[in-house]
C-alpha cells in the first residue's frame, strides 16, 4: 500500500513515450527520414525491392545518420547523385579518383580511413563488417539515390522552436503561473493533471517533429567513441526515471502530503531522481549527436530539468513552509549530498528491488527498439 505510488508523473511520462512513438511512426509513415523520403518518393515511384530493403539497411546501420540519399548536408558525403561517378580519395599523401561502385561502398565501409574522401576527415565513420546480402541491397540503394531528382526536404527550426515553446511555456506557465489555480478550481487536480500531461507530451510530439525538419549545422563531428557514452550513462539515468516515477514523495506532482514521512528509497540519495534523470539523459546524448538542432533539444531539456528542480523547492517551500524545511533537510537536490553530511539515511525496501529489475528490462528494451523509434540505432 502506498509502496508505489502511481502519481500524475507517471501519467505524463507515459503520454510523453507514447507521443514519441506516434511521432516515431508518423515520421517513419511518411518518411523513415526526410533524406530517405525524399530518396524514394519523388519522381518515378521508386518500386526497386532491392533498393527499398537497400535504404532500410542503411537507416538500420545508421549510415543515414550520417550520409543523406537527397544531397543534404550532414556528417557524412551525401550518396545522392554519386554512383556510376568518381570518388576522390585520398591515400596517404596522394590524392587519386576511383570509380564510385559496389568494390567502392565495399571498401569504404570496411575501411574507412584507408581511402579517405576528399575533403573529410578520419575517425568519423566507423568501420562495418557486413556481408554481401547487405552490400547488395545497399549499393542499389545508393544507384536508385543517384537517379532520382528530389526536390530538397522543407527545412526549418520553426517546428523546433514551436515544440519548445509549447513543452517549456506548457509546464512553467501551467504550473506556477496565475494559471494554475483557475484551471484546478475548474478542472480538479486530475483533470488539471492530464491537461497539463496532454500539452507536455503535444510539445514532446512536436519537438520530436520539429527536430526532424531542422537543417543539418555541426558543432562538432560525430566521433565513434563518443557513441559509447549514451550506453554508458543511460542504465542510471533509466534507474533514476524508475525509482524517480515509482517512489512516493512529496516532490512528485499531487503528492505534497507526503512531506511528513520520512524520505524513502532513492528520495534520500537525491529528491529529484526523475528530474537527474532527464539530466543525465540529455547530457550523456550530447556527444554523438553535435550538430545545433540536436544539441538544443538535449540542452533544451537538461536547463528545462535543472530549472524544474529549483522551481518545485520554491513552490513546496511557498506552501508546504515548516514541514519542507524539515523535509529538505533530510534530503538534498545534488545527489549524495545530504548522505555524505549524514543528514540522510537510506532506507531502501523490497520495492526498490523490483525497481532496479524493471529498470534493466526498461534498458534493455529501449537498447534494441531505439533505431525504431528515434530512426538511430544504439547499438551497432
Ligand atoms: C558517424 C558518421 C558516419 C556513419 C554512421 C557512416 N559514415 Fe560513411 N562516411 C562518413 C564520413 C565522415 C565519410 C568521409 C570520410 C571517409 O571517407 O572515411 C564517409 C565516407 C563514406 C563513403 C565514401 C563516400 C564518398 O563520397 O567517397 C561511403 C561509400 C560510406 N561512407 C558508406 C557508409 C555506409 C554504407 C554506412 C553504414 C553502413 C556509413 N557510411 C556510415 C561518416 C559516416
């Protein structure tokens, strides 16, 4: 009883997922992305099996991550317009053109560094071994990306900017503003809850959209290494988001009667577990994914957390007064703090066992659904 809470958060976290997945799938309906769309749908309708399975490797590897099938810039030379050409590469100190064909994508992609293209720079591509099925479909994937003339995707940041606005206006405004308390009268606390749910998880959807659409701007290039460190940070940050949504406490959304118990399980090591989350989670993709669009939106959402954790201490200790003083001295924001000046006691239960085993499954789904849902794949 009361063991696990099934709070307002949790709700809106599973609107949240499942808007990603509407936007996932709406995104991979019209176009696995815009590059591939764009590969496939304009001019002649493209009815190649081979090539069809060929771009769907490509996604599937992620090499469109990188090299776009419509001519858009990106981290990668673009495969439109390039096959049956020549390739300039380089090789050592002596720059030499080689046909740009099956033997070509072949070496390439074992390879990478030993014939490098003009003009790009080692380490960037890491190297593939796939066998000649692969190869097959990807090279007439390639040859289709070099016949079709597509208009260039629409590109913007409005879209992005828009799902901003909406996910950081929809839960400052709607939380603390003058707004809130007209909305609960009429509402009631759930309905003001699942309203508030519907418009973060419609900003979600739309950040999700708009990230799509944005041009391709590098910061910095996308490194291999830096692929290791998602998988690295990731098991904590889904632990935090599942003790964080499971555990009663009163910095969860509806919950701040429960500021007199004492602090519980994860709440005495930080008592903003599924906020750190987000954290950690928006840091640890920062590596790989250098280009402005992308950076912005995990940026986006590591200011949006850190600025939630301040805002919910102010709102408790506006009203809760005495009992969140007490409460917050007990825990602390900066996780092991209030443990290590000994103002914690940890206090885990049976509970936080079934959470940590709900947390590996949670991971190892979102490891091998990712290149589903976000068009990347986690693992290679
Ligand atoms: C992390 C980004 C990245 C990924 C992922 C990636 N590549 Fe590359 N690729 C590059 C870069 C950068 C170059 C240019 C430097 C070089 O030749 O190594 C390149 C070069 C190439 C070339 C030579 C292109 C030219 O214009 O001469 C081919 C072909 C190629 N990649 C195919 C692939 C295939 C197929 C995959 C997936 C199995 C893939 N790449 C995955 C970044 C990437």
């Amino acid at each position: 009883m009361g063991r696990f809470a099934i709070p307002a958060a949790c709700i809106r976290l599973g609107l949240c997922l499942l808007m990603a997945f509407v936007a996932a799938a709406a995104s991979a309906q019209t176009a696995p992305s815009p590059a591939l769309e764009a590969a496939g749908a304009h001019g002649a309708p493209d009815v190649d099996p081979l090539a069809e399975e060929g771009r769907r490797l490509l996604a599937r590897h992620g090499c469109t991550g990188c090299h776009s099938l419509d001519g858009a810039a990106g981290p990668g030379p673009t495969f439109a317009d390039r096959w049956g050409g020549l390739a300039v590469v380089r090789v050592g100190a002596e720059s030499r053109p080689v046909p740009y064909d099956r033997a070509y994508l072949a070496r390439a992609v074992a390879a990478p560094d030993a014939e490098l293209a003009e003009g790009w720079s080692a380490g960037i591509m890491p190297p593939y071994d796939l066998d000649g099925a692969t190869l097959d479909a990807m090279a007439a994937a390639l040859a289709a990306a070099a016949t079709a003339a597509p208009d260039p995707p629409p590109t913007g940041w409005d879209g992005l900017i828009a799902g901003l606005v909406i996910f950081v206006l929809g839960h400052f405004v709607l939380s603390a503003g003058p707004l809130r308390r007209p909305l609960v009268n009429r509402l009631g606390e759930r309905g003001f809850q699942l309203a508030y749910s519907l418009v973060a998880a419609f900003g979600m959807y739309q950040l999700i959209v708009g990230l799509d659409a944005t041009p391709y701007v590098e910061l910095w290039p996308p490194l291999p290494w830096t692929q290791q460190v998602p998988l690295a940070v990731m098991p904590v940050a889904v632990s935090l988001w599942v003790f964080g949504f499971s555990t009663p406490s009163p910095t969860a959304a509806g919950q701040s009667a429960r500021v007199s118990e004492p602090p519980k399980g994860i709440i005495a090591i930080t008592r903003h577990p599924a906020l750190w989350g987000f954290v950690l989670w928006g840091l640890a993709h920062l590596p790989p994914n250098g280009d402005l669009a992308t950076v912005a939106f995990f940026g986006g959402f590591v200011v949006l957390a850190l600025g939630g954790m301040w805002h919910i201490d102010r709102r408790r200790a506006a009203r809760l007064g005495a009992d969140w003083t007490a409460f917050a001295e007990q825990t602390s924001v900066v996780p092991f703090v209030a443990l290590l000046r000994g103002r914690a006691r940890l206090r885990f239960g049976r509970g936080d066992l079934v959470r940590l085993v709900v947390s590996l499954v949670v991971f190892v789904g979102i490891l091998h659904t990712h290149h589903l849902l976000f068009g990347v794949p986690a693992l290679r």
